[in-house]
C-alpha cells in the first residue's frame, strides 16, 4: 500500500487499506448476491425471492460471524454500501439473468471463488481479534465464508450444495486458509499481506478443484 | 392519546404511549401465531410442532431484529405476554383449527395484515433508534414483519411462500411503510402519529394486493 | 463433589462443580454430534456434510441461547473442547458409520436422551441467570436442548423430527425439567443437585417414551 500515510486508513485488525479492504470484500459480495438471486430465478422465485436470495447469499456469513462475535450491529447494518451493492446485483440479476447464466458462467463462479477466500480470511482475523478460539476462529472463518450459501440452499428448499458427494471443494480450501491466518495471527506474524496471500491461495484452490474435479470423500 | 399525563409511559422510541403500543403488538403476536399453528395442523405436526410454529412464526422476525440491533435478551423474552399470548394461540388452532380455517380465514388474513404493517412500522423505529443505517433500518423493518414467517416456512420444509410468483404484494408494502419511517426518522418528523399512519397504509395496501391480486414481478 | 476445596472451582450459576459441569456437557455434545453425522451419512453427504451437521446438531441449540442471551461469543467458540469433541464424533461416524448404525443404536438413542436432560437444565440455569422471564427461561432450556436438532433436519431438507406425529416425547420432558429449574430458582431452593436430578427425570421420561413409545397429542 504504498503511498498512504495516514494511519487510521489502515484497519487495525486486518493490517489492510481500510478502503482497498472494503471495496474488494464489496466485489465478493456482489458475486455472492449474484449467486443468490441466480438460484431464485432457477426456482420461479419472483422479485421479492430475487432480493431475498442475493441479500442472504451475500451477508448471511458476515452477519452470523458479527452476531457470535457480538460485533452488533453487523457491518451489513451500519455500512449502506454493504445493502446498495447486492440490491444492484439482485436489479442485475432480475434483468439480465439469461445473459448471465449463459455467457458469464465461467466469470461468476471465478468471482465466488474470489469472495470465497477473501471472506474465510477476512471472517478469521476478525474473529481472532475478538479472541475466540483457535478452533473457534478458522469455524468462523469458515462459516463467514459459505454460511450465506448455505442458508441460500436452505430458502430455496434445496439440500446445501456444498454437502453433496459431487460438490467440488469449497469449504475445505477456506478451512485451510483460516487456519494459516489464525497460526499467523498466534506467533505473531500475521499482516495484511498474509491475508492477501491466504485469499488468493483459497481462491486458487477452489478454481483447481473445479477445474480437476476434485472432491472430499464421502463415507464408506 | 388524550390524558396520558405519565411521561414515562410514552414509549421513548416509538412516541406510542406504551401500554397501546404493547397491546397492538400483542395483537399482532396473536394473530402471526395463528398463521404459524395453522400451517403445522395442515402439515400434520403434533402439538410441539404446532406450538413451535406458532411461537417462530410470531417471535421469529423480532427476535432476529434484536439479536441483529445487539438489544439482548429480546423483547420475546423478557417480556412474559410475548410468550404467553402466542402459547394461547397455539392452544386455540390446536382445539379449534377447523373452524378456523372454514369461518375465521378472512378474520386471519385481515389481522395477519394488521400484524404485518405493525411489525414493519415498530421494527423500522427500534433499528433507526439504535442507529443502523437508512437501508439497513429498511430492511430490519421487513425482517421484523416478514421473519417469522419465513422461518415457519423454512421448518414445514416448504420454499418460503412470500417468493411463489402466485403470492400477493407482502414485503414490499412492508418495506415502502418502513421506507416512510426512517425518511421521516431522519428528517426529524417522526412521531407515533406517523407510526400508526404507516401501519394503516401497510395494512390497506396488503388487504388491497389481496383483494386485487396484485403481485410483485417475476423474472422474464 | 467430595474434595473440592477451591470455591471458583464451582460455577456460580448452576452450582455444579465446574469441571464436572463441562465434562458431562461434552459427553452430551459428542453424542448429539454423533447423531448428526449419522444423519449426514444417511443423506449421501460427504465429508464437509458430515462435519457440518455434527457440529450443528451439538452446538447449535447452545448457540441460540447464547447469542440470545448476549452471552457473547458463546461458549461453542470459547472453549476449544467444545469444538474438538464434535469434531472427533464427526471423525469416528466417518469411519465407523455401519458399526455405529448396527450395533451402537440403543446407545447412541440412550446417551442421546442424557443430552436432552442435561441441555434442558443448564439452559434454563443459565436463562434464568441472565434475567430472561419465567417462561422464556423454560423456552431457552426447551431451545438449548432441542435446536441443534432442529438445525440439523433442516440442513438435511427434512421436517423437523421431533414435529412428527409418529415420534416419541422430547421436546415435552425438556420443557417439564426446564420448569422445574425455573421455579426452583425463582423460589430459592436450586442448587446443583437440583439440576441433577432435573436432568435425570428428563433422561427417564425420555427412555420411557422411547420404551412405552408415549407420543404428544395430534390435533383432531
């Protein structure tokens, strides 16, 4: 970050530009939300589902891990944009499904990968700066990560996607990159440019899975 | 409210005088516990499945609104009438569902508006007092007034009804009622007058969709 | 607890010994783990299903009263163990899922019903220890001893069990045995022999239930 000298843009948890930290963690939730609303439109849901599913899908998991945390009220309350940005996404959605759907596929999943990682690191710094457990900060990262997703599948009466034994790994790369974060963040060398390198190697990691099929094992 | 001379009996928040307040909500309570207990006698639950819907479906949007505004323990639980009245409910549909549904399921529509409009108004109120943002006070207000049901619907395992492309205008005449709240909220005209107003329009406009049949747009 | 000398060693709420306290509650944790992961199993989950649900279904009902109650962050993600126990019943249903399923059921249903009990009385403890009402005290013990069950059958897309007409009582001996505690409390004799034999009675009723396949009442 080179350039800023003035202390308070750099958010004290996370060790990153306040506002590079906000803008990229707004572009995952765009992608999130489009994800959501994507899946109301499959169901007929209309434009009240739209809304719902994007809202849901893109600040479920931040709005769990403010309310464990007692971090109220969650960020997705306080700061406007965090509701401007997927109501956008869910206006985009509503309009342009179609288009999205055919021609965007490979982008749209490349940017939930992106949200991905960038919300299991974000989810355990914030969580290790409230001082829940080692254990206790990677879940959160975790469920930060896939808990919007989660309770999407839930709305839309579907069994969560990321429980089926032909999901591609999704939670397992966010496990891993919240655990480094909370090792990091216990031995003293944490920084803003591991959650960088953390983000980018979920999101890596996630698009191999998809690309090379991989998949958790499944019992028996 | 003429001849109330007991300052502390004006809700500070709302403007309502507080015993009305308290009474209209209970109303409201009532009325979603109905609409809760009705769907569990439908989908043949036993009684701890009809008294859970009943609760979930008249607590469900509040106790998410005061969870969410950090204002814990929630009102449902601090407050014994807010459990109380709604635990009755769950013993009239139990004894006298059938002739609920067969004479009363206009009566229930007409009060379910009634709670639906009260709710988006005192939810709207509670979350601009604890100073979410505009939107996010919005929102609160429809997940107050719109929660619970969809919590009912989620554990009938049903796709929440409020999104069937054949469901009548509900969240938005909820969301445009708390819309008026906060704009009046911030521009310093807010008052209990301006509350009951807008859960009389809410109401009126729900009852209207109904009578109408008018629908939110469906995608494509 | 014959021994002990050190007056902090007993929590101040449920006066029970406080290592005694935990160590029975994570017997109760690792068994309503194990039945979540069994159901994961039995829905073709893979892996990340079966952690998912084995946390959810022992975790989850704590988690509610906590964040209800503002006990924040909950204990699920303070104390490792809480954590560490599920996640080793998540490993050994992976493995020894047939096992388990054939020849384990009567423990697994028995050590099933000690969680219930054991739930239901530190719930309404510590419900009542935060103020909540009477009869919110006796729902949160209701809610801590049931709700990761619930969570965990709508994460699996089905109806809640424990709605089931054909299902035998749970939710109603949690309920009786949170009563208990409440009024015990309210009128000075709880003590932690109290608790202890609220959660035996509820255990009891339970396994009489199962035996005698006692059933709530259906409506009509």
């Amino acid at each position: 970050m080179p350039g800023v000298s003035v202390l308070a843009q750099i958010d004290s948890a996370t060790g990153l530009d306040a506002t590079l930290e906000r803008t990229v963690d707004l572009v995952g939730v765009f992608f999130f939300a489009v994800s959501g609303g994507l899946l109301a439109v499959r169901k007929g849901f209309e434009l009240v589902g739209v809304i719902a599913l994007s809202l849901v899908t893109a600040l479920g998991g931040g709005i769990i891990r403010d309310v464990v945390l007692g971090a109220t009220p969650p960020t997705a309350f306080d700061d406007v944009l965090y509701l401007i940005v997927p109501l956008v996404a869910a206006a985009v959605v509503f309009v342009g499904h179609a288009i999205i759907e055919h021609r965007f596929r490979r982008p749209v999943m490349f940017f939930d990968a992106a949200g991905l990682g960038l919300f299991a690191a974000t989810g355990a710094v914030k969580a290790s700066a409230f001082e829940a457990s080692a254990v206790g900060a990677v879940l959160i990262g975790v469920i930060t990560a896939t808990g919007g997703g989660i309770i999407r599948d839930v709305l839309a009466n579907d069994q969560p996607h990321l429980f089926h034994p032909d999901s591609r790994l999704y939670a397992i790369p966010a496990a891993l990159g919240a655990t480094v974060i909370v090792v990091a963040w216990r031995n003293g060398f944490y920084s803003g440019g591991v959650a960088i390198g953390v983000a980018a190697a979920v999101f890596s990691l996630r698009l191999a899975a998809l690309k090379f099929g991989w998949r958790a094992p499944t019992p028996r």
